[in-house]
C-alpha cells in the first residue's frame, strides 16, 4: 500500500490487516504496522559534536551499540542457504534508557557523555515505514498453505 498521507496508510494497513488475519488459507503473515510503544527521538545538536570533534555516524554507532546493536556482517554456515547476521551490543543490563543518556564517546580529549550534546524525548507511538519517492508506504508479506506445499514438493 502505498500513499502521501501517513494516517489513513495507517488507518488502511490495519483495516487489510484484520482481514488478512480471519483469512484461514493465508500463512507466514508478515507486516511493519507499527507496534504500540513508545517512539524514541534523538536529537544530535552538531555544532555542539563538531566542539568535541564528534561526527553524527560515531554518536549513532554508540547509541546502536545499547539499542538493537551494531551489525557488523553475517555468517553462512556451510550446511544452510541463509546467513545469520551478527550484532555487537552491549549487555541487557547497558541497554536501558539511562544507560543511553550516560553512554560516553571517545574524543580527541578523551571520553565525553553524549548528553553533552544529543537530547532524547519520548513520542507517542512507534512506526516502522519506507519513504520511498515521497510517499509512504507499509509492507505485508504474505505466503498461502498451497504455496507452501508446493515449495516442500
């Protein structure tokens, strides 16, 4: 689906997707609809990084590194056909709000709290969308159980 105004997209994908969902033949159903939550925006101020001699791409690679982590490649096992990503994170426990708003980066000067220059507030709501060309667009995968069959002939 695709369309210019993020809420009837939103609006739309959730009606398709409640009807996806009472249909008995379809299986494997994926989509990006938002999750309810909480959205969390972070706000670099460069000029201020720039002082400290930080680039956005090191403040960001901190901050994935306590969220969802830093990828660093993926892994082919010798018997599979799909590869297994690889992640670098901190542990559970450093993967917390706080531990964000305390994560320090290293400077020309040494060691320096993000706070000093990035701002972290909350959003209502989560959303996970592609903006291609402008427009908006929310992604459902599906598969039927006669696809699936047919594939483990």
């Amino acid at each position: 689906m695709t369309s210019g105004n993020k809420n009837l997209l939103l609006f739309e994908s959730a009606k398709l997707k409640k009807f996806i969902d009472n249909y008995p033949d379809l299986m494997n159903i994926e989509d990006n609809l938002p999750a309810p939550g909480i959205e969390w925006e972070i706000k670099v101020d460069g000029n201020q990084a720039s002082k400290f001699g930080v680039n956005i791409s090191s403040i960001g690679n901190v901050i994935k590194l306590a969220t969802n982590g830093l990828k660093l490649g993926e892994y082919r096992p010798e018997d599979s056909n799909d590869s297994i990503p690889m992640y670098l994170r901190y542990p559970n426990e450093g993967r917390t709000l706080d531990a964000i708003n305390n994560l320090r980066i290293s400077t020309q000067n040494g060691l320096v709290p993000i706070s000093n220059f990035v701002d972290i507030n909350d959003q209502e709501g989560s959303n996970t969308w592609f903006e291609i060309s402008r427009k908006m667009i929310s992604r459902d995968d599906l598969s039927t159980q006669t696809e699936d069959k047919s594939s483990n002939e």
